[in-house]
C-alpha cells in the first residue's frame, strides 16, 4: 500500500516544469521498446533514498507504457561488485542505465567509455563523456528550508544529524540546513555523527541514540533507513524524515520530510532518448521544477513558521533567492563566502567545509 500511495503522488505531482513536453508525440518512435535499467545502492525497502529512485521508475514506466522497458538491481555495492553489475546490464541489452549512487561514479564511468553505444546517466556525479551524463535536484534548497522550522522548533538550541558520508552531496545539504536553521535562530547549532554506510540501521541507531543524549531535541537524517526518526519518536524527540515521507515512521514527532520527485528527471532524459535527441551533460533542477518538495508537516509547526518557509520556498522557486550568498562563515567563524558572492555551481559541487554553528568530523571516508 506505501508503494501505491507514494505511485499516485507521483502521477498527482507529475513533471512540472516539463508536462507541457509530456503529451507531445514521440518524433522518431522506435520500434523496439528501449530498455532502461537502474542500479541501486540499497534495498528498495519502503523508505529512503532507493525507494525515491524506484518511484520515479515506477513513474516513467506508467507514463511511457509500452515504449519502455525498465528493470533495477537492488544493493550495489560500490567498486568492483557496481563494474561487474554495470556490464551485466550491457550485455542484457539495456539501451539506457541510471546509476544512483555517488560510489557509481568510477565504475560508470569506466564501463561507459568501454560501451559508446549504451547511455549511461550517473546520480550526484562529476564525471561526464559522450555517452556519460550526470543529473541531481537541488535537495539542499528544501534542506534550508527544513532548517527554518528546525531554527524554529528546537528548544534547546541542539540539532542532531545522522548521515552517511562525507561527500559533498551531503555536506552541502548539511550546510544549508544550518544555514536555514540559523537564519530563524542564531544561536543554534548542528552536530553531525557519521555513519560510514547509506544503509546500517544498527549504527543509525547508535549515533540517534548519542545525539539525543547530548542534548538534540531535534534529530535530521541522511541515510536510507527511517532509523533515526524511529528512534527520535521512541525518545520523544522531533525529528525530520528523508529522501521519501518518513512520517508514517514517527506519526507523532515526525516534523517533515524533505523528499526527492525524481520522475521529472527520468522522464526528461528517457524522452530524449527515444527520441533521439539525448545529449551529455549535467541535470540539476530544484524546488522550480518540483524535484524536491517537503512533505508530512507536523500539526505542531506555527502557522507563521510554516507562512516564513513557503515565502522563501516562493523565492527560491522564482531565483530571487539563493542558499549560497555570502557572508558566509565556516565553522572557524572565518569568512568563507564574501559579501554578496554567490557559490558557482562548480564550486557547490566541491563544497568541503562546513558553515558556522556546524560540528564534526570532515574527515574522509
């Protein structure tokens, strides 16, 4: 039934910005389904980061129909066991393969130079060919924002954060959260523990269970088990969800979630395949495109909290605002981030600090 649910959101929420291109007719139909697979890092489950993948798959599967023809294969690991995975898929005959995970990023891109001919879409990635391209949603846009209600809500002024590793994916969305967080309360601080896996709810727990004993009241995950809201709501802490809507988890301190709609993407880059028209590159829309979104908001956030976020949700929607605008300070309280400079795109894809009022360990996995 959660699949069911999260499918008819999808079909409800749609493409946004590209259902125009939606209902357009297909220029060069081919006459052979293309065969589009995905690989991911963790059990399909019923929460996190993999069953966001699996929905958007589900997505394009509905809306293409017959056209198409897609697969996945579930926990991956990364290195040798991904390159092995990746050509097994070559040779099944996949015309298209989307890896999501940014462990994939050696592996595709090795055995995408070794097959011109099959496309290959990396998530999170910065390595591009001619048949190698990368897409992301700007997920630390609805990370600001869960911040502002986190800023709002804590009581004691301590945020705990439970995330996987080191990367800049997730720093960059730690750093917006705090960003956000601190816009609403200046004073307040987030505590990062590292769990060194996407996917080990025993260590999830672990660290949870840390953080809460040092102070949080409010706990933030990063990792593909709905662990640390589980363990949030047995404590009777506030939490906030990832990746997919975690509130059936922690029905009664779950705050949100702050979710991926990766259907947009697929269908767009699916779509330029069947017809002929796919080109490398780098796909990275955000809250304009509603690739990202907060869902499962808490009956206990203030109505004027909730009207502060969805104002700057508008903002940030419209490009009037953006999360990386000095001054910025890293957590040494030096400057970082001038005043009035704006973080490239190229520079957010190699973000290796953390903002002030942030705390942990950087160092790499």
């Amino acid at each position: 039934m959660r699949l069911i649910s999260h499918f008819i959101l999808w079909l409800l929420l749609g493409a946004a910005s590209w259902s125009q291109a939606a209902n357009e007719p297909l220029q060069e139909p081919l006459q052979q389904p293309l065969k589009v697979a995905f690989v991911y890092v963790a059990p399909v489950g019923d929460a996190g980061w993999t069953l966001s993948h699996d929905l958007g798959r589900q997505y394009v599967q509905q809306l293409f129909g017959e056209r198409i023809e897609t697969q996945f294969v579930e926990a991956v690991a990364p290195g040798r066991n991904a390159t092995e995975v990746l050509e097994q898929l070559v040779e099944q005959g996949n015309d298209m393969i989307f890896t999501t995970s940014w462990g994939y990023m050696v592996p595709t891109d090795r055995v995408a130079q070794s097959h011109p001919n099959v496309l290959f879409e990396h998530a999170t990635g910065i390595r591009r060919g001619d048949n190698l391209s990368t897409y992301a949603n700007r997920a630390y846009q609805g990370r600001y924002l869960a911040g502002m209600v986190a800023g709002a809500m804590s009581e004691s002024g301590k945020i705990g954060y439970v995330a996987a590793h080191p990367v800049v994916e997730i720093i960059r969305g730690i750093n917006a959260f705090t960003l956000g967080a601190r816009s609403v309360n200046p004073e307040v601080e987030v505590a990062v523990e590292w769990s060194r896996s996407w996917y080990d709810p025993a260590t999830e727990a672990r660290l949870t269970h840390g953080l809460i004993n040092d102070g949080a009241d409010i706990i933030v995950q990063h990792t593909d088990s709905p662990t640390p809201v589980r363990i949030a709501e047995r404590r009777g802490v506030y939490s906030m969800g990832y990746h997919t809507d975690m509130s059936p988890f922690a029905p009664e301190r779950h705050l949100l979630s702050v979710v991926h709609q990766w259907g947009p993407i697929y269908e767009q880059r699916i779509r330029a395949a069947l017809q002929n028209e796919w080109q490398a590159g780098d796909v990275w829309p955000g809250l304009e495109a509603e690739t990202v979104a907060l869902t499962g908001w808490h009956q206990d956030i203030p109505a004027e909290v909730r009207q502060q976020v969805e104002a700057v949700r508008a903002q940030f929607s419209s490009g009037e605002r953006r999360v990386f605008v000095g001054p910025i300070n890293n957590y040494r309280g030096r400057t970082q981030v001038r005043e009035e400079h704006e973080l490239s795109d190229l520079e957010l894809t190699h973000m290796d600090w953390f903002v002030e009022g942030t705390r942990g360990d950087l160092r790499s996995f």
